[in-house]
C-alpha cells in the first residue's frame, strides 16, 4: 500500500522575520517580512513554515512548534556582548530581544534549533560569546560581503562528529553576507566549521540535540537543502519523542 506523500505531517519549523517598513501593491507601510528564500526551503525539505514577528514576543510559542529556524538580518546589538557600536553597525534590538528569548526557550526545550548568519551570532551572543563588528578590520581581504546586494561565496571544512560534517561531508561551500563574525566562542557551544582564515561558519551545542548555527546562507542555494533536511528530520523525531512521552504519562493517570 503507497502512502499518500500530501496527507503526511509536515513538522511546523517556527522562521523569525524582520518587522520594518515595506512596499506591497499600492501600500507602504510596517511590515513582518522574509526572504522567500527561507520559506521555499523549509517548504521543499518538507516543513510547514510558521513566521514570527519580533511583536508581542512570546517563548511559549516553542511548545507549538516542531522546529525553529532564526533567520538572518541586521546586526546584534553590540550592547549584548558589551561593547561599543562599531560605525558600520546597524542594530534592531527589539528583533535582538526576539530572538535570544525564542533561541532560549528553544535550548532549553530541546526543540531542533536552525540559526543562520545573524541567528549564528545570535546564537553565540544568547550564551555569551561575542562578535567580531567589522571583518575588514581584522581580514581586509575578506569577500564575505563583495558587494551591497550581492552574496559571495565561502569554503570550508567540517569537524568530524557533528552535524556539519554528517550533512556537507568533510568539506563544503556556500553562499555568504556578513560583515560581522564570531569571536569569543560561548560556553556550550564548539565550532564545527571554520573557512581557511578562520572565520567561523558553524557552532553546534556540546550538549547534544540537534542545533546548529551557520555564518553562511543555506537558504539561497535551493539545489542543496541538505541542512534544511537534517533539520526536518530532527523536528520530525522530535515530536514522535515529545508524542511518546505524553503516550507514557496518560497511560500511568
């Protein structure tokens, strides 16, 4: 007997998003705003993508969701990990406080975690580690951001054992636009991925379960969804575990 692909669950991976002005139809105005980028892959590794606006935040929504992916955008406050605005530095720190609250609740849930580019650094900065504001200060060569608009391209290599390495193999590259980069490495988390001058492209927790952070953009490369599919399965184990476990209870009330 075939199953029926469309009436099969489709784990709901949580996507943060920008709230700011934008343009649609004849309108302008506030908007809660995604690169469809980010929709179409979790749609194509077979999620339901849910949007989250950084309005009305609330770190309970975790328990309605399968996943959680924290998108990439402006930079963190630097007020976060203390220290001074770089000049280039543009922060949002409302969508900040979103972020770092859903990125906690999701660790402390155990919920599978996807933090990509900022939500990488977001990442770091929830648990205390800090940024680097300005990668040309310290690599002029850096062509991780070549142009306003324009994506470049970065390789690296993986550490064996991780999720990095399980999904992209010993060595990968990918689309990339971040002026900013890890610096001091938080507690709880271990670099899974670093570019040949060192910049840091991946950070997964040392505690187990399945979250990674990513300085680089998966979610514009949509001929590889390989880390978007690791995390549907994470999310798709997730809640079978999460349904067990309530199986468990009911049945010793």
């Amino acid at each position: 007997m075939s199953l029926n692909v469309s009436n099969m669950y489709r784990p709901r991976i949580g996507l943060t998003t920008y709230y700011q002005e934008a343009a649609w139809g004849v309108w302008k105005g506030d908007a809660a705003i995604l690169p469809g980028t980010y929709v179409h892959a979790v749609v194509a590794a077979g999620g339901t993508p849910v949007l989250l606006p950084p309005v009305g935040t609330d770190p309970t929504v975790i328990e309605l969701l399968d996943g959680l992916i924290i998108s990439g955008g402006s930079d963190v406050d630097p007020e976060r990990y203390g220290a001074e605005p770089h000049p280039t530095t543009r922060a949002q720190p409302a969508r900040d406080e979103h972020d770092i609250a859903l990125t906690r609740a999701a660790l402390t849930a155990g919920v599978p975690l996807f933090s990509i580019c900022r939500g990488a650094q977001i990442l770091n900065v929830a648990l205390g580690g800090s940024l680097i504001q300005h990668i040309p200060d310290v690599n002029p060569q850096a062509q991780y951001q070549p142009a306003p608009g324009v994506f470049g391209n970065v390789e690296f290599t993986t550490t064996e054992g991780s999720i990095s390495r399980g999904a992209l193999g010993p060595r990968a590259s990918a689309p990339c636009y971040h002026h900013q980069a890890i610096d001091q490495i938080a507690d709880g988390l271990r670099v899974t991925a670093a570019a040949a001058d060192g910049t840091v492209e991946a950070l997964e927790t040392t505690s187990g379960g399945w979250a990674l952070g990513v300085q680089f953009h998966p979610e514009q490369n949509p001929a590889d969804l390989r880390l978007f599919e690791g995390l549907i399965e994470a999310a798709h184990n997730y809640r079978n575990e999460r349904m067990e476990a309530s199986a468990n209870v009911h049945q010793h009330v």
